[in-house]
C-alpha cells in the first residue's frame, strides 16, 4: 500500500455540494429546496393575474407617453402665457401689472429676457425628449411582455387554441376538427 502524506490538501477535497452522486449529505438533490409544486389551475391564475398588473402598468405608461409628447408638443411651439383670473376686475388689474413691468424691464432687458428663455426652453426640450425615450423603451418592453403572456396563457389553457413552434423550430398551427 502507498503511504499517503498526512499534510497533502487540494481545495478539490472540500465540496460544498456534496458527493458526485447527485445527492448531498442530507439525502435530498441538488437544487431541490422542499419548495410544493403548484397545481395547473393555479398557476393559470397566476399568469391572468400577472397579465392584468402588465396590462395595468402598459397602460399607465401609455397616459405618460401621450402627455410628454403634448409636452414636447406645447414647448416647440410659440411661448405664450397662460393666466387663470376669476373676474374681469383681477383681469383688468393683472395687465396694468404686466404693462407696469414690461416698461420697467426696457428694451435691454428684452434681449436678455428672451435669450434666457430660449435657453430654459431647449434645456426643459432636452429634459422631456429623454423622459420621452425612456417612457417609449419602458412602453415597448411592456407591450412585448404582455403579449409573451397572452400567449403563454393561451397555450396552457385547457383546450389549445394557438398554434407555436416546436423545438426543431417548425411552426405549427392548432386546428379543430371537422363535425
């Protein structure tokens, strides 16, 4: 017999999954963690309910795209003010201001005034044409998500009525048969 050398250690030696067997000392497998596994039906639940919260969300973010890009919209166009009085009375006395402090600023102001808000316009452009990219990303992933879903949930319904592609990549249609 060989004489094995007591102070001999490989890493290889410790094994932190256990023996090669496919069981670890415990006697369960790998990679099972006691976990039950759900019935069809609930399952079935489960993906309706994960559609409807993606429907919602699409949604949601379909509201968002629709008001950034009137944004973008409102921004491009002519810059006018808008002014909300109650009477015709405040309306009166809100253009004596607005007159008092155009002759204030004069006509070196003016230039000024404008460039400012020529540049407070193309840095609030910027600012919404990224929120309005990223909301359009988010749309897009949102919409392929809840059409993957669909069709995951009708192929597990009881009666398939959707056709797919096997796993030799040949597309395949589901048809009901002839009475």
């Amino acid at each position: 017999m060989l004489d094995k050398n007591p102070d001999e250690f490989y890493f290889g030696m410790v094994s932190k999954s256990g023996p090669s067997a496919g069981k670890n000392s415990t006697g369960t497998l790998n990679g099972d963690k006691g976990n039950q596994v759900l019935s069809q039906e609930a399952v079935r639940l489960f993906k309706t309910q994960d559609l409807g919260y993606v429907r919602t969300v699409r949604n949601k973010t379909s509201k968002e795209v629709e008001a950034l890009r009137r944004r973008c919209a409102g921004i491009e166009g002519e810059g006018s003010r808008v002014v909300f009085v109650d009477g015709e009375e405040q309306m009166g006395e809100r253009l004596e201001e607005d007159e008092d402090r155009m002759e204030m600023e004069g006509e070196k102001g003016e230039e000024e005034m404008e460039k400012r808000l020529r540049k407070a316009r193309e840095k609030e452009k910027g600012k919404l044409r990224g929120m309005l990219e990223a909301a359009e990303k988010r749309l897009e992933a949102l919409t392929e998500a809840e059409e993957a879903l669909d069709l995951q949930r009708k192929k597990m319904a009881k009666t398939m009525s959707v056709g797919g592609v096997n796993k030799d990549g040949v597309k395949f249609k589901v048809r009901e048969r002839k009475r």
